[in-house]
C-alpha cells in the first residue's frame, strides 16, 4: 500500500508514502486542546441512528480475514444480503422516486412502512470477492459499482429524497461493508488505494513538512542535496464550524529544523492559506504528484464540496487531466480546491486513545505498529459504528488481528507485561 517517491526528483529526499506515512514511536504526539472533535462524524445528527446490538467481529472466510460491522447480525450467513431498515422523519417530495438499484447493492422504500428506508448490502462472501478481485459465475460487479450507487444516492437527497434521515445514508453504508482488516479505512474514510484519496473528518490534522535549499548555482540541480538547508513543519486541525461545516484552524506554531533554519526562510509559507480555504460539508484529501509532469512540483489537494459527488467528478477530472491543475478544474465544477505545490509532505494524522491517553499517528497505522504481539492476548479494542462504540471480537491466536488498520476515535487498552528478572 505504501509506496515511497522522491519528490521532484531530486536528494535529499522528502518522503511521500501514498497518504501513508507508518508511524513511529516519536511522531505519535498528543495534542490538547482538540480533543472535542475526535470522534466527531461528518453531519452526525443529534438524533441517536441505529444502534445494532452485534459487535465488529473479526472472522476467517474462504482462505482470508473479513472485518463484519454491527450493521451484520451474528449468526448471519456469509452467503445471505445484508439488510439495513433507516427511519426517516420525512417522506419524499411529491412524485420522487427514492430508490437506486447497482449490482448487489439496492435502496428503496420499506414496504408497509413509508418513513423507512431499506438498504440491501452485497453478502460477505460475494463482497469479499470483489475486494479480491475473483471472478464470480454471475459476473461480480467490483467496487466501482458502490461508488456509483452512492453517486446515485446524491442525486435522489439533491431531488429530496432522504432528507432527514437517522444517519447520513452515505456513512451508514460505508460504515456497514465487511472489509478485510487492513481495508478497513475504507469504512471510516472511503479509502482504497486505487482511488488515490480519503475523505477528511473532524477530528483529524494535518501535518506539512517543507523542505528548503539554497539558491542553486548555474549548472546544478534546483535541489541539489549540497544545498539543503532544513525542513519546517506545521499542523492544521481538521474541525468543524458552527454550521457543521469543515474548516482548517493551525495548530501551534510554525517549527524549523534546524532552529536556525527560521532566520533564513520567510514565516508566511504558502501553506497557512489553507486556513483561508471557504467552509464546506465534505473535504477530500487526493495525493497525485505521480500523475504530472515532474516541472510541476505538485504534491497533493485538498478538495471540497457540499456533497460527495462533486468531490468525486473533480477527482476524476484531476486524474484524467492533471495538468489542467487545481484552479482550472475547481472554477469549471464550483468546489473548493486548494493545491500543495514544491518540496513538500503532507500527511493526515487520525487520534486514537491507547490504553487510556489520546495520541495522534499518522494515518495507515495498524494494531502491529502500537504494540507488540505479545499483548494481543489482553488486547481490548473498541471501534466507532456512526454514533455509537462497540468492541472488536477477535480471536488472540489469530494474527489477522496485527493487520487492522486503525480509523479515528479507536480505543485500546492492553495490560503492560514487565519482564520477570532472576
């Protein structure tokens, strides 16, 4: 998943790793003063949505792992639909067809029960071998099938369908595929790495690291690693406003190393514009600095958009023609956009609390990078599904459970063992 690029080209390197950068011990930091947001969910409602009784469970299927939500009752057959019922307080306009049919995925109308909606997900082995890419007899629609359906979904809530619903129909359906576990960002943030992008959520930040160098002389490389000079770095909290709108907001100061680096380069970095950047309902971070010409020096994007349809045309626009560049394609579709040019790193940052202290890691961390395998067997692990936690059954001996990757708000406690001395 992870795969390290020298951006621009040049040395000393900067390094990228496709949104992931893995965590270390040193850079899992704890911020105060943000900790309201963590578990905050893009447009939760005040409303309690549902609450299955069903734990995540994290069970063996035909040779592979499978992550099963709460949204998937125990018992359940691998073989069998799932089916999801989301009451709504509002019936559709007048003359709206609220329904959507893509493969193995389906919504309409509850039968008898005209306030309610019914959502029929794939069954976990026929998902399972869509995210192996297996052929199946019947055809296997593969994950651009979800995408569309969910693009459907947009148009029918544009159209008033939907519209005061328990949960975000979007997230409750994203948040109830099985998945394997190292897939499971994919639930939280709509990632997979042939998409190339994650959607943001309260509760996150950012963290930009700029490298500098010396004016190069004729005849050398523009970053010539003679002419390093340091790197700063600068955090933004991804929070939300008043109106439920995403916004940036720095998080501390601006920090040089080597100290000495802050006497030689200017304080007002490209990069604070993103605090600038209009409020939106959804933002989206997209990583494509292998897409365009290496004289660009682009790094990443962030987008934004009040729905996520929006998000997804521009990020297709911005694959097909990266070379248009953000601005061109932003004011040809009505979203925010704002662009990461030169030598720069972003990477985006989830909180987790591990045995009861809230840190940041970088984001792609997974259960093997926080602690060792031997205290899996005390392992505790508690995961958000939409408004409510739930424990992560799990069996100790399966190692599957090292690959899970963590999403934001995840809680993990675990007993210290200390070494007996003779």
């Amino acid at each position: 998943m992870a795969h390290a690029v020298q951006l621009n080209g040049t040395t000393p390197r900067l390094v990228r790793r496709d949104f992931l950068r893995m965590p270390t011990k040193a850079n899992q930091t704890l911020l105060s003063g943000f900790l309201c947001a963590v578990v905050m969910l893009v447009g939760c409602s005040a409303k309690k949505p549902i609450t299955p009784t069903s734990p995540f469970r994290l069970e063996s299927l035909n040779a592979d792992a499978l992550l099963l939500t709460p949204a998937i009752p125990e018992g359940h057959s691998n073989s069998a639909a799932v089916t999801l019922t989301l009451n709504s307080s509002t019936r559709p306009a007048s003359g709206a067809h609220c329904s959507a049919e893509r493969g193995p995925f389906r919504l309409e109308q509850a039968m008898n029960v005209p306030d309610s909606i019914q959502i029929t997900l794939p069954a976990p082995d026929r998902w399972l071998s869509v995210l192996e890419g297996r052929e199946e007899p019947d055809g296997s629609e593969d994950v651009e099938t979800l995408y569309a359906i969910l693009a459907d979904l947009d148009r029918l809530q544009q159209k008033g369908c939907f519209a005061n619903t328990e949960a975000p129909i979007r997230d409750l359906i994203l948040q109830s595929l099985p998945m394997r576990p190292s897939e499971s960002l994919f639930n939280a943030y709509g990632y997979r790495p042939e998409r190339g992008a994650l959607d943001l959520k309260p509760g996150m930040r950012l963290k930009i690291e700029r490298a500098y160098f010396r004016t190069a002389e004729a005849g050398e490389e523009e970053h010539a690693a003679k002419n390093f000079l340091g790197v700063s770095t600068i955090y933004f909290a991804v929070g939300l406003s008043n109106n439920n709108k995403i916004r940036f907001q720095q998080v501390g100061r601006i920090r040089y190393s080597p100290t000495s680096l802050a006497r030689k380069v200017r304080d007002d970095s490209q990069d604070f514009g993103l605090i600038s950047v209009p409020e939106e309902l959804r933002y989206r971070l997209l990583f494509y600095t292998y897409l365009v010409p290496k004289e660009r020096v682009l790094s990443a994007v962030i987008i934004g958009a009040s729905n996520a349809s929006q998000l997804d045309g521009l990020g297709q626009q911005l694959r097909t023609l990266p070379d248009a560049g953000c601005k061109l394609a932003a004011a040809t579709s009505g979203v925010a956009c704002f662009e990461f040019n030169g030598f720069v790193t972003l990477t985006s940052q989830i909180s987790v609390e591990l045995n009861g202290k809230l840190k940041f890691i970088d984001w792609g961390a997974r259960i093997k990078d926080v602690l060792s395998q031997n205290s899996v067997r005390s392992l505790r692990i508690q995961r958000r599904y939409m408004n409510s936690y739930h424990d992560v059954r799990f069996d100790p001996a399966d190692s599957n459970v090292l690959s899970l990757a963590l999403v934001g708000g995840d809680r993990l406690s675990w007993s210290k063992i200390t070494p007996s001395t003779h």
